[in-house]
C-alpha cells in the first residue's frame, strides 16, 4: 500500500457517484452512516472508479468521519 487518497464523503444522497477536484475525491453514497455501511459503500464506488481491487484498498484515517485518507 504505497498511495494514499484524500476522501471526502457526503452520506444520505440520491445518487451514488465519485467525483474528483483539487486533488480530493467526494464519494456520493446513499448509504447510512451506521452499522459501517457507509465505508463500506465508499470501498465500493471508489474501487470502481480508480478499476482497483476492493480487498486492496483499506481506510488508514477517518473510520468515523466524513473525511477519510484511503490507502491502495
């Protein structure tokens, strides 16, 4: 796990979607905030979006806040 991503998460949303600016991804989930859901749905779409294996990537800070540093 050498790289590191700046995440910014936006929870109870319509849509499910990553968006990426000034270096930050924002990850759009409609997922609650309880039971892990949500960093689990952030996994989720953010394996999708950089095509990087979902067992590779792990939340190194933030576990319980909306602001996340993700490592792959």
């Amino acid at each position: 796990m050498k790289n590191k991503i700046k995440v910014k998460v936006k929870i109870g949303t319509k849509r499910e979607s990553v968006e990426y600016k000034d270096g930050i991804y924002t990850v759009y989930t409609n997922s609650p905030a309880r039971d892990n859901k949500a960093n689990i749905s952030v996994i989720e779409q953010l394996s999708k979006y950089l095509d990087i294996p979902k067992s590779s990537m792990q939340i190194k800070s933030g576990i319980k806040s909306k602001n996340k540093v993700i490592a792959y």
